[in-house]
C-alpha cells in the first residue's frame, strides 16, 4: 500500500497532468476553431489586389512584390498544389498539408507564419520581417511540463514534513501498544497534527500513570499477603506435637497454593510491559522439557530445539502446562512433544482428560477463568494457562488449546527459533 505522502504527492502530480492536457486541449481547439473573419476579409482582399490564378508567375510576382509594403512583409504565393509561384524577400516555407484555411500556421520544420487561404484555392504565407515568431506547440506544452515540474518539487517537501509527523505519531503509538509506556512524541507546529500529537502525549501519560498506580497496588498487596504468610508459617511450626498431622498438611498446603498465587500474580504483572524483560540466551526447550517431565512422570518425545529467550520464563510455562494436564487429566499419562518446524519450535502437552468444549478454548487463557462446572479444588490458582500465553507472546510465539482425537486435550504452543 503506497504511503500517505505519496498518495498526496501523486495525486498533486495527477492533477497538474491533467491540467496540462487540458490546457493542451484548449490551445489546440483554439487554434483549430472556425476562421476569424479578419482573417477571412484579408484573404478577399489580397485575392483582388492579386491578378488571376492561370496569370503568368511575373504578373503574379510583381502584385505581390507591390503588397510587400516596401520589404517589410516576408511572403510566399503558393498554388492550390503547394507549388511556390512567387516570394518577396527570403522564401517561407509551404505550410503543412492539413492546414486547409486561414490562421497562423507551421509547416514541418516548424516556421511559423500567417496563412490566408484565397477563395481560388492559392494560399498566401507572409509575415513581418524581424517579428518574434509564435510560440511553437513544443514551447507550449515544455512550457506547462515545467510549471507542474516545479509546482510538484515545491509540493513535494510540504506533503512529507507532514506525513513524517504522522510516521512518528504512527511509531509513538506502536511503542505505547508494545509497552513502552514512557513513549512521547515531539509536538510540531501547531495544525491539527500537532494536536493530535498533544492528545496522545496526555494519554500515554495518563495510562502510564494508572499502570504505576496498579503495579504499586499490586508490590503492596502482595507484600501485605506475604507478611500473614509468614506469621502463619510461624505459628504452624510452633504447633505443639499434639496438633493434628492432617491438620499441619492442610495448612501448610493453603499456605504453599497462597505463595504460588502471590508469585504468579507479580509475573503477570511484570509481564505487561517490555522493561520487565530479563537476560535472553539460546535455549534448549527439549531438556527443560524432560527436567520438567521428569517431575511429574510424564512421556516425553521430539527433537533438539532451541529457542532464543528467557530460561526462567520457558521453564515456567512448561511446568504450569504440566502441572494442568496432570489436574485435569485425572491421572491419565501425560505427553510431551517437541519439535523444530520451519523458523520456529513448537512444544504440545496433551492429556486423556474430560476436553475443553469448543467455545471456551480460547477463554481458558483468561486469568481466573474456570470452565462451566469445574470445581474449586485445590491447586487451580487461576493464572496458569493466562501465564502460558504471556510467556509465549513475551517471545512472539503464541499459545492454543486444541481437541485431541482420541479423547483429552492438547496445548500447543509456538515460538520463533529468534526473538521478533
């Protein structure tokens, strides 16, 4: 798709074209119209100052030598076949073949002269002597190519400082959709791209202003439910021997899922915005994967694949896609697939469990969603699979859940082999 400052300056250049050829047009249909009747008279009266047609060529000479106005008329008496009869002064040149009445008038070399068409069909070319001669069809139109020449290099700086204005708003505002919420653009004159520009320089501070406040809001909450946390843990290890043991694995269960929460809670937080973003290093998706299926027992297959990104993220998201499908697959095996395709890698988990219905498989990526029936079993935090899918996009990859064919569900994730 051709660019802003383009489209504006071609149709500037379309629009001079056009009118060059209209001009062209209206020049010509002028110069082709009916004979003046000056014209017409001048013909009449030369044609009885002249003796007849069949005269001899001296007679003929001598009453044109006579209207020459003593030499300073340049003239040229020619029959009705073109044919010189007679010339006063330096000869003139017949006019073309197509000019068939009078007018002003060129002939091929483009000698300009006037041209009166006698009613016995001779044809008369005369001009003064020493008189600027016409302007030339040539001249016209290389007059009218130069005008649109210089009205479309004028034009052309104008129409690009302004959609260079727009190109920066343009990238300003791709920064801020990428995170990078301290992005401003630079406010240029003062038409309504300026304005534009002051708009959205006030509500990228805006936004920047209320993403703090929710990052703080979070870094607080998250401190005030660690302290709780921590005197719980306190008061669990003060517990005196006669404290049931079922009692102690409750608690330190309750306590164990509130600290994953708190932990998974800050992530997705930190994973909102691009200044986050830890160290990247080539990685190997298949080994995190096997110290991961390890853990929990699941069958891995696939191929060496590496990635380029953050090992402590990737391994995250696989443990969370694991720690899913041992959930919800109800103890079914759990596999693990990873492979190279094409620029990227592509790492599947799937299990036997009930299926994620169709409709909701693109919900199950929502933070705190749980589907239609589910219950409120330990171990569901509600941020897993919502953390799968920031990681994934995090790396420009991204997250899918899919049926399995046989029964069960399967997580896809993609990544490219190199950061986007």
């Amino acid at each position: 798709m051709p660019r802003l400052y383009l489209q504006i300056w071609l149709t500037v250049l379309a629009s001079l074209f056009v009118f060059a050829i209209a001009a062209g047009g209206l020049w010509r249909a002028l110069n082709d119209s009916s004979v003046p009747p000056g014209f017409d008279l001048a013909a009449e009266v030369v044609q009885g100052a002249l003796p007849p047609a069949d005269a001899p060529r001296e007679v003929q000479a001598d009453a044109l030598a006579r209207l020459s106005a003593g030499g300073r008329i340049r003239a040229s008496l020619f029959s009705a076949g073109r044919e010189r009869i007679a010339s006063v002064g330096e000869p003139l040149p017949s006019p073309d073949a197509g000019h068939d009445q009078s007018g002003w008038g060129w002939n091929r070399r483009g000698a300009p002269g006037v041209v009166l068409d006698l009613p016995d069909g001779r044809k008369l070319v005369a001009r003064i002597a020493g008189e600027r001669q016409p302007a030339r069809a040539f001249g016209f139109f290389a007059t009218l190519a130069l005008l649109a020449l210089a009205v479309g290099a004028g034009a052309y700086p104008v129409v690009r400082r302004l959609t260079r204005r727009l190109e920066r708003l343009k990238a300003g505002v791709e920064a801020l959709g990428g995170g990078d919420l301290a992005t401003r653009v630079r406010v240029e004159g003062r038409d309504e791209v300026a304005a534009l520009a002051r708009s959205f320089n006030r509500s990228a501070e805006r936004i920047e202003q209320l993403v703090r406040a929710h990052k703080s809001l979070l870094a607080n909450a998250s401190h005030e439910l660690r302290s709780p946390l921590a005197r719980i843990r306190m008061a669990l290890e003060m517990l005196d021997a006669s404290a049931s043991p079922a009692l102690r694995a409750e608690v330190e269960r309750d306590i164990a899922e509130l600290g994953a929460l708190v932990d998974e809670i800050l992530l997705a937080s930190r994973l909102d915005t691009v200044s986050e973003r830890g160290p990247r290093e080539d990685v190997d998706l298949l080994a995190l994967a096997a110290e991961e299926s390890a853990r929990i027992g699941a069958a891995l297959d696939g191929r060496l694949a590496v990635v380029h990104g953050d090992p402590r993220l990737l391994r995250r998201m696989i443990r969370n896609l694991l720690e899913n499908a041992k959930h919800h697959g109800h103890g079914t095996p759990v596999e693990v697939d990873v492979r190279p395709t094409g620029d990227g890698v592509t790492l599947r988990v799937c299990d036997r469990g009930p299926g994620v219905p169709e409709t909701e498989r693109e919900r199950i990526f929502e933070p705190f969603f749980r589907l239609a029936g589910a219950s409120e079993a330990r171990g569901g935090a509600g941020l897993g699979l919502a953390l799968v899918r920031q990681i994934a996009q995090h790396h420009g990859g991204e997250a899918r859940c899919l049926a399995r064919d046989s029964g069960g569900t399967c997580f896809e994730v993609t990544l490219p082999t190199r950061a986007r």
